[in-house]
C-alpha cells in the first residue's frame, strides 16, 4: 500500500509513458525514498497486472497500458488495499 500511495503521485504527473520514461521515474522515487527498486516495482508490477509474477516488470506494463490505465489500476488497487 505504502509503495503504491508513494507512486501514484509521480504517475499522475508523468508525461513520459515510455518503459524508459516510467523506468526513471520510478528509479528516482526509489533513489528518493531509500528503498529498493523490489519495494516498488513488484506491487507496481501486481497493481498492473493482477499478478505477482509477470514475463515484464511494471515499467513495462505501464508503458503497454498507458497513463490513464496505469493510474486506474494503482487507485484501484490502493482502494482494494485499504478496504482489506
């Protein structure tokens, strides 16, 4: 959840939704934070993808999705995560 919440907001104002694109941005919340790229990436990646394991990782996903989709999928499932 926590990870998640973190993402969001970078997401929303991201414009560049290429793997690379949500890759940086991703990596400079992680730099930012303190944490490991895992603690990030992996709920970013089951947000996306209803998934824990995927062929790609979040970035890509992401980037497959598209801005609008992505951030749905993370809202959703903040929200899922809350209501647990």
């Amino acid at each position: 959840l926590e990870a998640l919440e973190a993402a969001l907001p970078v997401l929303e104002e991201l414009d560049d939704y290429s793997a690379e694109g949500v890759h940086a941005a991703m990596g400079a919340l992680v730099e930012r934070l303190g944490v490991k790229n895992g603690w990030l990436l992996w709920p970013l990646r089951t947000a996306l993808s209803g998934k824990a394991f995927t062929p790609g990782g979040g970035t890509d996903l992401a980037a497959i999705l598209g801005k609008q989709e992505t951030v749905s999928r993370v809202k959703a499932a903040i929200e899922k995560l809350k209501n647990e």
